[in-house]
C-alpha cells in the first residue's frame, strides 16, 4: 500500500492558484501575529494603553501607565472535508501524479476555491452586522448607482480616515455590475490614448485614489450560504455589492490543510480503488476594535 501526501506535493501550485484565482487571498495575509492556543482555537490580540501625562521636571521618575494585553479566544468553525473512490482504470499506474493533479486542480476551482471566498466574505458580512457600534459600517439603504457609486466610496473612505484607519492598503470589493457603474461614473476622469498602432483601448478600473478594486463573482458575494452539501445560497441571502476593507481588521486563517491519496487494497471499504481525501479547517474573523475598517453595501 502507498499513501501520497498531495498537500506537500503540489503545495507551491497551491499556493500559486490560490494567489491567482481566490479574490479573498489578500485577507489572509494580514495580522501575522496571532496566535493559535489549541487545534481548533485562535487568539485575537486587544491592546490598550493609556496617554501621556506632564512630564514633571522636579520629579526623577516618570508618570506610570496602564497598559493591557488581553486575548480573545475565538473557536474556528469551518471544518470540511470530501472523499472520491477514482477507479484504477482511470488511473495509468505511471500517470498517477498527472491524474491526481488534475483532480486536484478541479477539485481546487470548482468547489474549494468558490467556497472560500464565499465562506469569507459573508463572515465578514455578519461579523460587521455585530460590530456596527464599533466602528462597522453596513449600508442596505443606498442602491448604488453612476450617479452616486464615487458618492459612496467617498464617504466611507472619509468615516475611516477619520476613525484613523491607514489609508494605504486598503481594498475595494466590487460585483462586476458595480465595478461597470464605476466605469460610467459622474465625476471619473478619463484620457484614452491609443498609440503604437495596437488600435486597443484599456479601459480596466484597477485602482480608485489608494484603493485597489477587485472584482468578486456576484455568486461568492451573498450575505449567507448552506454548507450542508457543497457551498449554495441560504434561503435568507441577499447580495452583497461592495466591500471597502482594510486587511488590519481581519484575521483570516487555514489552520489546517489535507490532501491525500490511497493506492487500492488499503482498506476493505473500497476494494481496488485509489481514495482521493481533502480536507480544510479555516475560519475567518473581524477584530472588533478595528471594525471601522469595513463598510458594506448590499441590498435589505
């Protein structure tokens, strides 16, 4: 019997397509520091500290301050996992990596991949409806238009320079039905030049002031999905239009990542088989004292 751990085998094309194709990746970048207390545990870090006070010059020593240091432990929730009996003869014995790869890199655009940015972005989604005394901005009123789409994306920007939220790294999440509105938008500046005979007019959107846009199939931008089989909408879904984020306020982690393959004759389940195995554990979370670092758009 041989076992092939796919996982670390394929785990740089991995990391590749996830780059490439999952629009949420960037949020998982953010706030490497924090910590896992147990397997299914994530420590979210609240400082606070206290101001300056006058320096007394008559006095050697310097006024005292208060600081706190505390973690809060959030459980990750998001556990999944599939199971595929592959036929030996749909498997040429010296293919074998070629043929898991393939299911492997399916697997990974059809399912793993929708699900995640699904998964995340309606958490976020939720999490900002919670921390809305905290700073979070959800917006089901304004239905956004050309006319006011550059209205919106000022204003939310102007609630969290104010909040102090950096200006510089901050993403704007788009349908493609809205990142179109932005396209025709009162109050966008265009120059169009077509030079060097390539007679190709580029009118792509990638960057608005020091956001930058990224599009997000409207299908993977609901408020709420059933996870029961697969990833589909909940009854309750509504779409989500827009996401102004800064990546600071979230915490978005693979705790763990399995994929492996069992040769035929392992086990008395599947006879002759080869067993495909995948499995994810994951979860994604908003820091309550940076959640002015979100505003959403979506309908009512």
């Amino acid at each position: 019997m041989a076992v092939y751990n796919y996982a670390e085998q394929f785990s740089r094309e991995l990391q590749t397509k996830y780059s490439r194709e999952l629009v949420s990746y960037d949020l998982t970048l953010s706030n490497p520091d924090v910590q896992f207390i147990n397997a299914q545990l994530i420590k979210l870090p609240t400082m606070t500290l206290s101001g300056y006070k006058d320096h007394n010059r008559q006095n050697l020593g310097f006024n005292a301050g208060t600081l706190g240091n505390s973690w809060i432990p959030k459980q990750l929730e998001h556990d999944r996992d599939v199971e595929f009996y592959i036929d030996p003869m749909d498997v040429d014995e010296t293919n074998l990596v070629l043929s898991m790869a393939n299911v492997t890199n399916q697997f990974e655009e059809q399912q793993a991949i929708p699900e995640k940015d699904s998964y995340r972005f309606s958490k976020l989604y939720s999490e900002a409806v919670t921390y809305t005394a905290n700073g979070a901005v959800v917006d089901t009123t304004t239905q956004l238009t050309a006319l006011n789409i550059l209205d919106w994306i000022d204003t939310q920007s102007a609630k969290m320079d104010d909040a102090g939220v950096p200006t510089d790294g901050r993403i704007l999440y788009l349908t493609s039905a809205v990142k179109s509105l932005l396209k025709s938008a009162s109050g966008i500046t265009r120059t169009i030049s077509v030079g060097g005979g390539s007679n190709t007019v580029n009118r792509n959107i990638n960057r608005i002031d020091d956001m930058i846009i990224k599009t997000v199939p409207s299908g993977r931008f609901k408020t709420a999905y059933d996870f029961t089989n697969g990833c589909t909408l909940a009854v309750s879904a509504k779409q989500i239009h827009a996401m102004l984020i800064h990546p600071s306020c979230v915490v978005s982690r693979d705790k763990y990542s399995y994929i492996q393959v069992f040769t035929p004759g392992h086990d008395s389940r599947t006879a002759d088989k080869y067993v495909y195995q995948n499995r994810y554990f994951t979860d994604t979370f908003l820091l309550q004292q940076k959640a002015s670092g979100i505003a959403v758009n979506a309908d009512a």
